[in-house]
C-alpha cells in the first residue's frame, strides 16, 4: 500500500480515536476534554494550546474536524488502559491507532511495536502497525 494513501487514512482515523475516547469515556465532555489535555501533559503525549479545551471543541474534534495530534495520541494512551478493552471500530481507526501507537513510544522494530501491545490489540492492530511501521521508516512520523 502506497505510503501517500496509509497517511490520508491515519489523518481521516485521528477525529475517529477522539470520538471513542468521548463515547467510552465515563463523564461530560468538558470533563474528559480536561482529563485529555491534562493526561497529555502529564504523559508529555504533546502540549495543548490552551489551558484545556472544552467538552464542546472535543465533541467538534471527534466529528470530523481534524484533531491536533496530541489529542488523538492522549486518546489513544487512554483507549488502550482501559478495562472495557475497546479495539479499532474500522480500517481508518485502526491506522490512526497504530501511526499514534508509534508516535507515544519508541521501538527497535515492528514485532517489538505489536508485542508490546495489550494482548487484545495485536491481531487487530497488526496490519495497520505494519502500515504505520513501514510510513516511519519512509521517514513520515518524523
């Protein structure tokens, strides 16, 4: 698969990895847009422009609108801790899932990168982790 074509859908996947963190979150909007920029900070996942979104630019983030990278990242980093074990709800998701998966940490290759998934993660994310591993080495995600 064309690097051009992985990167178009990690863009359209990254409001989609928003949006799960807003529908399995427990709390208001407002609430989890603070837990976002805060856990973001804190996890040094990216630095929010201002002191915390708000529920309603969350909402607008998960519809579409294309979120800044270190909300689908801190997304992600919440998602994947999560109890309920939520996945990738389609192929976009998925490699936006495995582009921020490589983004949040650092691996010497791309069987270290699926391994140190949780264990429900691997086969789903396998093939977009190969998608997003191959994007790196073109020198993409730096």
């Amino acid at each position: 698969m064309p690097e051009s074509i992985f990167y178009a859908k990690v863009l359209r996947g990254t409001s989609r990895v928003v949006e799960h963190w807003l529908l399995l979150g427990q709390a208001s909007p407002d609430r989890l847009a603070m837990i976002l920029a805060d856990t973001a900070r804190l996890a040094k996942l990216g630095e929010p422009e201002e002191a915390a979104p708000n529920g309603k630019q969350l909402e607008e983030w998960g519809n579409s609108r294309q979120p800044p990278l270190w909300a689908a990242r801190t997304s992600l980093f919440l998602l994947v801790q999560m109890p309920s074990r939520p996945v990738p709800r389609d192929e976009y998701e998925a490699c936006a899932w495995a582009y921020c998966w490589l983004r949040n940490r650092s691996f010497e290759t791309v069987i270290q990168a699926i391994e140190a998934l949780p264990e429900h993660l691997r086969e789903p994310l396998k093939p977009a982790l190969a998608q997003a591993w191959a994007d790196k080495q073109a020198q993409r995600l730096i």
